[in-house]
C-alpha cells in the first residue's frame, strides 16, 4: 500500500497557495483506507488553510512595502551610513586628543630620543612630574638635553631644574633657552658647568627678556668671559623678575666688571647676585662698586676672589654710605691691604642694613681689622651679626677692640682663624 505524505510539500504548491495540478495526492488519497484518508485531508486543509493566511499577510503587506519599501531602505542606509560617519569621526576626534594630552611630555621625550638616536633618561620618566627635578653629573651632552628640553615645553609639574655638570655647550644652552620662552612653570634653573659658550650664553640672556616666570638662574663655571657680558648686562638692566643670579666661577673680567656694573644700578629686582671667582679688577671693580650704591633691591652680593685691590674697597666703602637695603657682602681673597680696609671702614660708620661682612684671607693686618671694628663701634644704627677676618693674622688688641664692641653689640660674632668660634668663646687664639 503507497504511503501517504504526512503534510503538504510546500516546493509543490502554486504561487497563489493552492495546490499543484497532478501533484498525485488526491490518487493516493483514494486508494487508502478510510481513517488515512480523514487524515489526510484535515491535514491537507489544515496546510490550506495555513497557506491562504499567509497569502492574506503576505497581501496586507505587500502594499505598503511597494509603495515605501525602496525609499525606507533608502532613508535607513543613509541614516545608518550618517550614524556610522559620525561614530568614526567622535572616535577620531577621542584618539587625537588623548594623543595630544601629554603634560608631562613623556610621550614627546621618547620619541624625541628616538629620533635624536639617544638613550631616554629613566630617571626622568620616572620623576617628570615631580616639582624638584635633578639631573647632575648625567652626561647629558647636546642631543640628550635638546631631547629633554622638547618635553619640558609642555611639561606643568617641574619647578626647579638642575642640569649642572652635563656637557650641554652651546647647541643644549640653546634648546634649554628655547623651552623656558615657552615653559611658564620651571622658575629655578642651574646649568652651571656646562660650557655654555658665547651663543648658548646669548640665547639665556635673551630669556630674561621673554620670561615672566624665572627667578633663579645658575650660571657658575661656563667659562664665560666678556665677549658675553653686553648680553648680560643688557638683559640684567631691565629684568625685574630674576631675583637669583650666579655668574661665579668663570672669566668675566674689567670690561664685564663695567658693564654689570652699569646694569647693577639699573635693576630692579636682582636680591642675590654672585660673581665671585671672576677677574673684576680695576676699572671693572670700581663700576660694580657704583652700582651697588645706586642699587635699591640687592640684598645679597659676593664679590669674593676678584682681586678688586684698595681701589674696590674704597668704591665698596662709599657704596655702603648710600646703600640702605644690602644685608650680606662677600669680599674674602680680593687682595685688599690696611688703606683698602681703612676705606671700607667708613662706609660701615653709617652704614644702617648690613648684616654680614665677610672679609677672610686679605692683607689687611691686625690694624685693618681693629679699624673695621671701631667703625661698627662708632655706629650706634649699625646691624651687623658676623664679621668675619678667617685667615688674617691679628694682635693682642685686637682681643681688647672685641670686648669694646661687644659691651655695645652683644650679639655680634667675630670670626678668626677659618674657624667659626668667636674670640669670646676662645681667647687663646690671639697672638
């Protein structure tokens, strides 16, 4: 006995849902028993019946998607494709400014070294956002410090900067000067011992005229000689924000001393300035001395190891006459004799601010230094609290000068000897 299909064959059915002419159903359907046949032809309704209410939804549909469905479609891609633009260009946008946003500049400085071919510092990755950053005695050199130079200008964490001692000549003084004219953060900076040059030297001082934020600036042992004193002297005149200046250590010699001297008298805001160990004799000595006297802001000046001669202490000795703010001066080793010491004296007669006054390792005799001190005597508005006559070989009056001074200023400490012990604590070292 043939089987009958258990529901209808969709693949044999007409496109308008009804069955296939001779499909072959109905003769089976004829042959089969009674119960088979029922079955079979509830299940054939059934599939009609399912088949004519698809056709209706089918039909109810259809309609509508071929009067709107290209244009839906239409509208649906482009708002898909206008959606798909605007999320690719928001991530674009996102990428390009996490890119961008650097503020230690860690990112810039490796590829910088990169491109540089040097080796990036680890020390300074490590601490770039640290407000104190020290970097001595690293071997730096030209490119290493150019590399660190370009992530400084962006960098908002670092204060104070010290690249002493690195080797960075003129080419690393440059890059240094070009990122302070960009950087409003690093407000101390010491390249001391780096071999600056006349154009890295040139390229500093040209700072001082851009820079709003630098207070202190270390220059000490580059060597510097006059050829480079017009640009700092030029630069001093009229910065009023530098506060620290260190020019200890180098060559600036007479020509400088006039220069800087010139510009001494004209600024107006330097309170620390040091250029001891330097060759500021003569002409160059007595120009700085004027200076002082007509400098209202200085509050700290070491002029130590110049060779400034009788000549220097006396133009010192008419500057404390008229100078009412400085505190501190530094005159040790400057080859000043009893006649220097004797000038100097009478400026400390009416002198009324300073504080310290060192004067150690000078040929002045146990005479120059009982004169400085029956001048601090003779003032009763004098301020002093140290003196300081390390290494000058002194007499037995000079013991009976301190005890005078000291019933009118009982304060006042007298170095001898290179020691820091006053003659009150240790008499035995008079002789």
């Amino acid at each position: 006995m043939p089987k009958l299909p258990l529901s209808p064959v969709l693949e044999q059915e007409s496109e308008d849902g009804g069955p296939v002419p001779g499909g072959g159903s109905g003769s089976d359907a004829g042959q089969g028993s009674p119960r088979r046949s029922s079955s079979a032809a509830v299940s054939r309704s059934s599939g009609e019946l399912q088949a004519v209410h698809e056709d209706c939804t089918c039909s109810s549909g259809d309609a509508e998607v071929d009067s709107s469905g290209e244009e839906s479609e239409e509208e649906a891609e482009a708002e898909a494709d206008d959606q798909g633009e605007d999320e690719w260009d928001t991530d674009l946008e996102l990428e390009e400014s996490k890119a961008a946003y650097d503020p230690a500049g860690k990112v810039k400085y490796l590829h910088t070294c990169q491109a540089y071919g040097v080796v990036p510092i680890s020390y300074f990755v490590r601490h770039m956002k640290d407000p104190e950053l020290t970097l001595m005695h690293r071997g730096l050199g030209p490119k290493g410090v150019k590399a660190l130079a370009l992530s400084l200008t962006s960098n908002t964490s670092v204060l104070k900067l010290n690249l002493s001692d690195n080797g960075i000549e003129e080419d690393g003084a440059v890059a240094v000067a070009e990122m302070l004219k960009e950087n409003c953060y690093i407000s101390d900076v010491d390249l001391s011992e780096n071999r600056v040059g006349v154009r890295g030297a040139k390229a500093l001082a040209a700072v001082f005229l851009e820079n709003t934020t630098l207070v202190a600036l270390k220059l000490s042992g580059n060597e510097l000689n006059d050829s480079v004193a017009k640009y700092l002297a030029d630069a001093f005149a009229v910065n009023n924000k530098v506060e620290l200046l260190d020019l200890s250590h180098n060559m600036l010699g007479e020509l400088a001393g006039e220069l800087l001297g010139a510009a001494i008298s004209e600024n107006a805001g330097m309170k620390e300035l040091d250029l001891s160990w330097n060759n500021l004799w003569g002409k160059g000595a007595v120009a700085v001395a004027k200076g002082l006297g007509a400098n209202i802001f200085l509050r700290v000046l070491d002029l130590s190891y110049n060779g400034f001669g009788n000549s220097g202490a006396a133009a010192l000795g008419n500057a404390l006459k008229a100078n009412n703010v400085l505190e501190e001066l530094h005159i040790g080793n400057n080859r000043i004799s009893l006649e220097g010491a004797l000038q100097l004296a009478l400026g400390l007669k009416q002198n009324k601010t300073l504080r310290s006054l060192s004067v150690p390792r000078n040929p002045i005799q146990s005479a120059g230094c009982v004169g400085i001190l029956k001048a601090i005597q003779a003032n009763p508005d004098a301020a002093l609290e140290v003196v300081d006559f390390s290494e000058i070989v002194v007499k037995q009056d000079f013991a009976r000068h301190c005890d005078a001074v000291w019933e009118a200023f009982p304060g006042l400490q007298i170095k001898h000897d290179g020691t820091s012990r006053s003659f009150r604590v240790d008499r035995s070292k008079v002789s």
